[in-house]
C-alpha cells in the first residue's frame, strides 16, 4: 500500500489536527494569542513527527525553501509579540511556500477518500488547468 501509516505517523497526523483545529479556534475567538501559539507548537511537532526529525531539519533548511521557512519564523514571532493578524498572514504564506510541492500527492490522496473523493470529483468542485 502506497499510504501505510504506522503508529507514529497516526500521532504526527492527530498532532497536525489539533494543531488546524487550535489555529482555527484562536483565529475564530478574535485572534487569541494563546490558541495560535498552541495550535503553532501542536502543527510544527505533528510535521517534525509524520515526516521524521532529519526530513523535517532537511525541509526548513532547503535553500528552495528559505522564503517559507523564514515567514514561518517571523509568524511565529509576530503571534508571540502580539500582532496575531500579521503572524497568520506570514504563517499562510509560508504554508504555500513551504508545502507547495506535495498538492499533486495530497489530491490523489483525497481522490481515495470515500466521501471527500466523491465530493472533490463532481465537476462543479473540481479546478481544470486551462491549456
């Protein structure tokens, strides 16, 4: 199975989940400084977990990836001195800039999905290149 998750990568992917889920709690609770630090701290350790410590070093420190892995550090700063607003807009940025390569797997990864892939497929949801 191309997909085979272990323990280990279960608990990366639960530790990213909360991570979403805290970051979206303090966004919608009027930007609470306190959630989004948590939901920083839950989503950098579920990567460090599900990719393994060396890929994710190798993955931050890529000279490709400079752009994102410093508005990374620079969100979590402004979230940290209290300017919440500005530190998710560096933090989406840096999401784009970072994770930018793996969109092709993760839609053929929903694509397998039984209820989102049916959902992603119907044509009204489903984006086509114009070539």
């Amino acid at each position: 199975m191309a997909y085979e998750i272990n323990e280990q990568k279960k608990i990366g992917l639960g530790l990213i989940g909360f991570g979403i889920f805290f970051t979206f709690l303090g966004a919608l609770l009027l930007f609470d400084r306190g959630l989004l630090a948590l939901g920083n701290i839950f989503w950098l350790s579920g990567v460090a977990i599900l990719l393994g410590w060396r890929s994710t070093w190798k993955l931050f420190t890529n000279r490709a990836n400079y752009k994102g892995s410093v508005c990374f550090l620079l969100g979590l700063f402004f979230i940290f001195v209290r300017w919440p607003v500005v530190g998710i807009i560096f933090e989406i940025y840096s999401c784009i800039a970072l994770f930018g390569g793996f969109w092709p797997s993760v839609k053929v990864f929903l694509y397998q999905i039984p209820v989102v892939g049916w959902i992603i497929q119907y044509p009204i949801t489903r984006v086509e290149s114009a070539d």
